[in-house]
C-alpha cells in the first residue's frame, strides 16, 4: 500500500511535496507530474494557504492563455465561427470557477494546441501536444486514436505516435528513474483506486452514473465494474474512432462517454468539453449553459451543504440533472446527420 502524501502542511498547504523531488523512497504523489512540480512550487516557502493559491493561480494563466489563443487560431484558420468562443468557453461558469483553480485547464489548453496542429497536418507537433497533455493529465491519451485516424497516412500516424511518446517522457522520464513505483501510482491510482473504493462513499461517486448503480447495488463487484466502464469507453473510442463524422464531434463523444461512465468524474472534468463545444455548432447555447451552470453549482455549493455525499441531497439532484443533460445531448449529436467531415466554411450556432 503506498503512502499518498496529500496532509496539509502547517501553514495550510495542502500537497507538501511531489514524491520524487523530496521524498522519493516514501511518499507517492496523487497527481501527474506537471501539475505535480506546478504544485510543490506553488508551496514551496510561501508563509499561507492564500499565497498558495495566487501562485498557482500565477502558474495556472499561462495555460489559460494558451487555450484561448489557439482556439481562437482554430476558428480563424481552419473556418469555425470565432464568436461561439466567448459564451461558449471565456464565459462559461465552469471556466470561470475552475480555469484558476483547477489544474485541468492544463491539459485542456495542449489538446487544444494538439487539436490546430492536427487541422495543419502537422502530426509531429500535433503527438508532441498530446504527449506533453498526457503529462498533465491521463485523457490526452482516450484521444489519441481519434487524432491517429485524422492522420490519413501511416507515416504521419508514426511520427505523430513517436512524438506522443517523446512528449510524455519529457516530464516524466526523470520521476520514472529517480522513483518508478511513485510515478507509476501517479498513473495508476486515478484509474484504479476510484473503481475499487466504489469513489467517496457507498453511495456516492462525485458526478456519474456510477453513483445510482452503487447505490441500489446493481453493481458491487469491482472487477466487474472496471470491466464495464471500460468497455464502455473502449466501443466510444472505437465508435469515435471509425465514424464518418467531424473530427471535433469524435473527439467530444470520446469525452463525454467518459464523464458519463468513469466512475470519478468531479466538476472539473468539464473543462476539457468546453473548446469542443465551441467547435461543434449543433449544441446550441440555453442546453450549454444549463449543463455547465449545474457543473459550476456542485463545486460552488459543495462546502456549503451539511452533507455533499448525501444520496438524494441537493449535489445528488444537480449532478443527475447535469448528468442527464449530457446524456441528452450525446444521444442528439449521435443522431445528428448534417456535421460536415471537415471545416470547409464558417460555422453558424
């Protein structure tokens, strides 16, 4: 059993340290290793938990940057309606809640660089993006099929697959010699540990439809739920991967299946949906932004209400309304039949 070294520190600090720069025979770090360093110097000498958190609000702008940027990028070069930007991403509740606040938009900023490089044809810089995102968060990598099927030749899936590679191991390559056990579990725990547990509480697992299945104990094997969810997720890569449909919309069902179905889905996992709404003109805005104002409300109200694990409480009510908003919305954009296969024109919400 590996000891995850998450106690807050005496002046409020919640991480202390990543395991490979201070303790690297014992501790084990719960996060990737870019949030992870962006972690440790956001506590390492400041004197309180607020300066903790301007610093890592600091570290987290650039990426914010980013996002907006090459997003922007993508809808003036590549023929996507730039418009849909602002109360689709610059404005969402969830971006402005959790854009500083979570580590997430990481991620999302370099799928982001990833998704322009991939629309250029550039599918060394487009693998570099995801493997350097894959750093800073396991979903890069559901993705990766669907950008090796955008493509088209072999030779560009190879080098777009060798520069994945060669991004992931830029961050992690010195954590996986100095400790390999503690940079393994910063992989594995995130898959693994939420299935097993069965998440926070018995009967709660943060926001997916896993939390009604363990609550009336349809499922209690864990075995058989991670069979299941990744099945599940497996047949919507799969899916993604091999239909006729817009590269961005692929990319959005292999997303939202997982939000869906992964077992430990918190609030913050919807800022990697947001470039792709967008991107994609069928989802129209009031179903946004009742999806996204939900999302916002579980983190806002979550250290207000008595209990937030409650079965039946008010989280419970939000997450399943927002849960069944996405499920609506992935059945539609399933059905919808009128998505160019490429970005030929200007988009119209």
């Amino acid at each position: 059993m590996y000891d995850v070294f998450v106690v807050p520190t005496g002046n409020g600090i919640p991480y202390l340290a990543y395991s490979a720069i201070s303790h690297p025979s014992k501790f084990y770090f719960v996060y990737p290793a870019i949030p992870a360093i962006l972690i440790w110097l956001s506590g390492f000498g400041v004197p309180n938990k607020e300066f903790y958190l301007a610093r890592m609000a600091l570290f987290t702008f650039p990426f914010v940057v980013i996002a907006v940027y090459f997003l922007y990028r993508v809808c003036l070069e590549f023929g996507f309606d730039s418009r849909r930007i602002i109360p689709f991403f610059i404005l969402a509740p969830s971006f402005l809640v959790l854009s500083f606040y979570s580590w997430d938009i990481i991620a999302t900023s370099l799928v982001i660089v990833a998704i322009y490089y991939a629309l250029k044809k550039n599918s060394q810089l487009t693998g570099l993006c995801l493997g350097l995102g894959f750093a800073a968060k396991s979903y890069p990598l559901l993705l990766l099929p669907v950008f090796l099927k955008e493509a088209q030749t072999w030779r560009s899936r190879l080098e777009l697959l060798l520069s994945t590679v060669v991004g992931g191991l830029i961050p992690n390559l010195p954590f996986m010699l100095i400790n390999f056990k503690g940079w393994f579990y910063t992989v594995a725990s995130p898959v693994l540990s939420p299935i097993r547990s069965g998440g926070a509480s018995p009967g709660f697992t943060e926001d997916s439809l896993w939390s009604i299945i363990k609550y009336y104990h349809l499922v209690n094997q864990a075995w058989l739920m991670e069979t299941l969810t990744w099945s599940v997720v497996l047949v919507a890569i799969l899916y993604a991967t091999f239909s006729g449909r817009s590269f961005v919309l692929r990319l959005w069902l292999v997303e939202a299946v997982t939000i869906l179905v992964f077992p430990t889905s918190p609030p913050q996992f919807n800022v990697w949906l947001l470039p792709l709404f967008v991107l994609i003109p069928i989802f129209p805005y009031i179903p946004f932004l009742a999806f996204d104002f939900l999302d916002s409300a579980i983190i806002l109200l979550w250290f207000w209400v008595a209990d937030p694990f409650q079965a039946w409480g008010p989280i419970w009510d939000i997450f399943l309304a927002k849960i069944g908003i996405l499920a609506v919305l992935l059945i539609w954009a399933i059905h919808r039949r009128s998505i160019p296969l490429r970005p030929t024109q200007p988009f119209r919400g």
